[in-house]
C-alpha cells in the first residue's frame, strides 16, 4: 500500500529533498513532490494517534549542497505548549559547526543555540528540551592527549589524540551551563571495543573510542549515556558525576541474564523504585566484525539491585520488538515507549519505522519509497501547529477555450496539522468548490468557465477558517485568446500538465 507520509514528515522534508538532488543517486525517479512511505498497517485500531517526526537526509556531510542536514526532530512541552526542536548538521559552508534550534506552533524559529566553543561542531545525536523548556541537554566533544596505550588496535602509540565526549546541560533563556561531564574522566579507554580513527571529520586522526550517541536524565536528577563503542549505557551522578552504574560492555555492574548488547542506541530511563530500574534501549546488534544479534530490537530491561550480584533481565515474550524484516540497523536508530505503552522504534535505514503493541504484536511498518534518505532518528507525537506562513496555491487551466476548460488546483500547506477542507474562490469571492484535504498537497478540479484568478481557504474540522492563499492567477494555455491582456503571450504555458510543478518542491 502506497500512502502520502504523515503531514509532519514533510515539515523539513521538501528542503532537504532539494538538498539531495544533486549527490548522485542516479536517475530521480524515486523522489516525488514529498517523500512517499509505504506503509502496512496490521492492527489499525491499536496504532495510537499521533504524528512521525522524521528528517530525512541522504548523505550526512552536505559540503557541496545548499540546504542542512537534521537531526533529532521531536516535540517537547513548554510555557503549556508545545514546541519543536532539531539539530541543524555541521560542516554546511554557511554553519560550519551546526546549531539546535527550537520552533514554536507557528512554525517559526525562536531560539538558536551553538556549541560554547565556537570551534567545536554541534553533535548531531541529541538535543533534548527537559524541565518545561528551562534546559536542555547535548553531547560536548572534544579532541585531546591521552595515555592510549591500552586502546584496542592501537599500534603501540603511547600518548595519542581521542575524541572525547561528554554531557552538557544548560540554561536555554540564560545559556549558562548547569552540568559537564566528559568521559574520559570516568571510563577506561580500554573499555573501547572499536575505536575508530576517522581521517575527517571535525578531530582528523584522533581516536572516537566512546561514541556517546544518547542522554537522558531522571526524576532524581541522574543521567544516563549510551555509547557505541563500548557497547554500554551509564547511570551518572547528577550531583558528583561519578557512575552510579554500567550495563553492558567491559565493565557492566549487572550479571546479565542471558541477553547482551553491541553498538546501542537511544537509552531511556523508563521507571524506578527502590531497589529496581527499568530502562529502555536500541540493541543494534553490531557491525562489521563485531555482531551480536542477527537482528536488531527494541529493547526493554529490568535491572535489579535488591541483592548482589545486581542482575539484568528482560523478558523475551513482553519486551524485545525485533526489526519486523529481521534486518540489522548497524548504525543509528531510537526506540520511544508511546503512553499507552505501544512501542515506537526508527530502525534508520529508508526511515524504517515499526509500531508494537505492549506485547510486542508488530501493528505499523513503514519506509520510504525511495531508499536513499535515512532518518537519525523517528519519533511519533501529537502536535498542533498553524503556520504563520500563508498556504500555497497553484492553478492551472486547460481545454479548447476559455468557454470549455478544466481547471485544476494544487494547493499546500507545509506544517499546517488542522486543515479538513480546502474551498476554493474566484476573485469575485464565489465558491468555486471544496476538497477534503488529502495528504501533503491536495488537488481539485473543475471544469466549467475559464476563472483567471483564484484562492484557497483552509478550513478546520470544526468550521473555522484557518488561513487563505494569495489570489493565484491561473496559468492557461497559449493557444487561447484572453481579452484582459493580463499575461504577457511569453509567459503563458505550452498546455502541458506537468509544467509548473518544479516550482511547488
Ligand atoms: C517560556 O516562557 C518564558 C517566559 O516568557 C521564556 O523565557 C521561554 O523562552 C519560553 N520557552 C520557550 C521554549 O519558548
Ligand atoms: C583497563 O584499564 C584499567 C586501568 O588501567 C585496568 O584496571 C583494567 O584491568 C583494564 N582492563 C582491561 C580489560 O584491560
Ligand atoms: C551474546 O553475543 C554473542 C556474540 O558476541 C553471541 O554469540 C551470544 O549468543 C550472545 N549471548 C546471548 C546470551 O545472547
Ligand atoms: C495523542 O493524543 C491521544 C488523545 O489524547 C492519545 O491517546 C495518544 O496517546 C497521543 N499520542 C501520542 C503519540 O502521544
């Protein structure tokens, strides 16, 4: 089944589709004028509502093309509303080091934050609005000297450069930073099971031993990390920054009962009690040399500290959500716990999206059609927004003469979650018709009298008029005689349908 992506997909979608046109996939046959997904729903009564939040890109460097990368789009609640916040990519020529920036329903930016250190890029992994919008939390990296002689594959260097990485909460009306902590303080550089020497990049040569790819933070105010390469998740002190504990990799705290992890992804805390935690992760499953599992899954992990050795379990039956095509997501990916307790997880590749019931019953899968974006990350949420920008209008008529035409209206509205109904106008402020709204862009023709100007207007579910179009003129063709001489002869159509559509992407 073939189905226009859920609206918000497309918010930053057709920019970035733009951005892509020119790396060289061959032929563009599998882009369109938004990106399509296809989509199986098996159990349409137990997918909960709600919106996808993807931001596709083709390749994550984007030296040579106009338009940014972005990462990590997700609502967050703020001042009793909601907003939006992205991870603009760095190494663009205009915005070398990348930046957050947070949207509100309008669809307007209104904040724009960069790394303290100007030199130092912004990590595309994670930016993360907490504590009703006063902070907000990403990961901070660094190149420095250290003792690498216990690194893994490490050909006998004594002092070399790494890529250290660490946390940094701060401040989003002052930009004072609250919390850093960098883990080469706290972690063995031999606890890294596939340090890679990246030749560019923003640290050329140094060591990225740890691959901090997650953080969150819990009610006690502790956080937790997740690191790729040292296929671990880290619980640290909020107050003093020591680690609290470590599951998985070399030195986990936990006997881990008859599961492991490699390359993880996206690790949550989910609840807690006294001498309990359940947290969530991505169990990517490995890469390369280095594999796990044949296939990655959502996983969900009780870890329990009532008596020693702490153990580590999780339930096979209830909450392992394995990659639906049996694939492994080597790299990237997220795994969201939906209120009702469905699972939500991006397996990055096509932005390949799956939603599980609580019992781990596959309800949802999707992917692009075209299969050359992925998406960091997927998250779903409801939102509401009512973009200040006006909707767009393009109209078009065709037929022998003005007297026998058919008129066809393509009209849009990037962001725009509340729109039911599109009536359309002529200048004279009569109805022309209406059209249920249908997916990205929604068409409607007529065909009667030739009109030579016409306007959309969006309409609620509930009535309420939500914004209008521009008076469009509707573009005609050559061959006919117009006696109001408004089009200049050159600038009329060939007549073709097609013509036209390149400027609405
Ligand atoms: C919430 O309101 C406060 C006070 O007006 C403002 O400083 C802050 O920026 C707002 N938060 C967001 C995310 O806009
Ligand atoms: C890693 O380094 C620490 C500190 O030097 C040492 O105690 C530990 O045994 C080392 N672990 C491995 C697996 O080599
Ligand atoms: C853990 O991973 C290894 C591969 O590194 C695999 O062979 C093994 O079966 C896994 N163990 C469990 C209990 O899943
Ligand atoms: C969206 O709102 C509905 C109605 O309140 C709720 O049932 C659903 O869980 C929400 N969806 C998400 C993704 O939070």
């Amino acid at each position: 089944m073939l189905a226009a992506g859920a609206l918000l997909a497309s918010l930053l979608g057709p920019a970035l589709v733009y951005g892509a046109f020119d790396v060289g996939y061959g032929n563009d046959d599998d882009l369109s004028r938004s990106l399509l997904f296809e989509v199986a729903i098996y159990e349409p009564e137990e997918v909960i509502p709600g919106y996808w939040f993807i931001a596709p890109y083709a390749r994550i460097t984007q030296e040579k093309h106009p338009n940014q990368n972005t990462c990590d789009f997700r609502v967050f609640e703020a001042n009793d509303t909601t907003f939006l916040s992205a991870i603009l990519t760095p190494y663009h020529p205009k915005d070398p080091t990348g930046h957050a920036i947070i949207f509100d329903s309008s669809m307007q930016i209104t904040q724009r934050h960069h790394t303290p250190n100007a030199l130092v890029p912004f990590n595309m992994h994670e930016f993360n609005v907490i504590h009703n919008g006063k902070t907000a939390m990403h990961i901070i990296q660094k190149s420095q000297l250290m003792d690498v002689s216990h690194l893994k594959d490490n050909p006998g260097i004594k002092s070399g450069l790494v890529v250290d990485m660490g946390i940094r909460e701060f401040d989003l009306v002052t930009g004072e930073t609250t919390f850093k902590w960098w883990a080469g303080d706290h972690v063995n550089l031999n606890a890294s099971t596939y340090p890679v020497r990246n030749l560019n990049g923003p640290f050329p040569n140094a060591w990225d031993w740890i691959h901090l790819n997650a953080i969150d933070k819990n009610h006690e105010g502790d956080y937790m990390i997740t690191a790729r390469y040292t296929d671990a998740v880290y619980k640290i002190s909020g107050k003093d920054g020591h680690i609290m504990w470590s599951l998985g990799g070399a030195t986990s705290s936990f006997v881990m009962d008859a599961f492991n992890f490699t390359r993880p992804h996206d690790g949550r805390f989910l609840s807690s009690d006294a001498t309990s935690e359940t947290i969530t992760l991505l169990d990517n499953g490995g890469c390369e040399e280095s594999i796990s599992a044949e296939t990655s899954s959502a996983l969900i992990i009780h870890l329990d500290k009532s008596s020693e050795p702490w153990t580590a379990t999780f339930h096979e039956l209830t909450s392992s959500r394995h990659r639906p095509d049996d694939g492994r997501s080597e790299k990237r990916g997220n795994f969201q716990l939906l209120p009702n307790g469905n699972a939500f997880v991006g397996w990055s590749e096509n932005s390949y999206i799956s939603e599980h019931s609580p019992d781990g019953r596959l309800l949802m899968e999707a992917q692009f059609t075209s299969h050359r974006f992925v998406t960091y990350r997927a998250y779903k949420f409801n939102f509401t927004s009512a973009p200040s920008e006006p909707p767009v209008l393009k109209a078009f008529a065709y037929g022998e003469s003005v007297d026998q035409s058919v008129s066809v209206y393509y009209v849009s509205w990037n962001g725009a979650t509340d729109v039911a109904i599109w009536e359309f106008y002529d200048e004279d402020d009569a109805l022309l018709g209406r059209a249920p709204k249908s997916g990205f862009e929604t068409t409607f023709s007529r065909s009667s009298r030739y009109r030579d100007k016409v306007y959309a207007v969006a309409v609620s579910a509930g009535g309420v008029v939500l914004g209008k179009t521009v008076l469009e003129d509707v573009e005609y063709p050559r061959s006919w005689t117009v006696s109001d001489g408004r089009q200049e002869p050159d600038d009329r159509r060939e007549g073709s349908m097609s013509s036209g559509e390149k400027d609405e992407l």
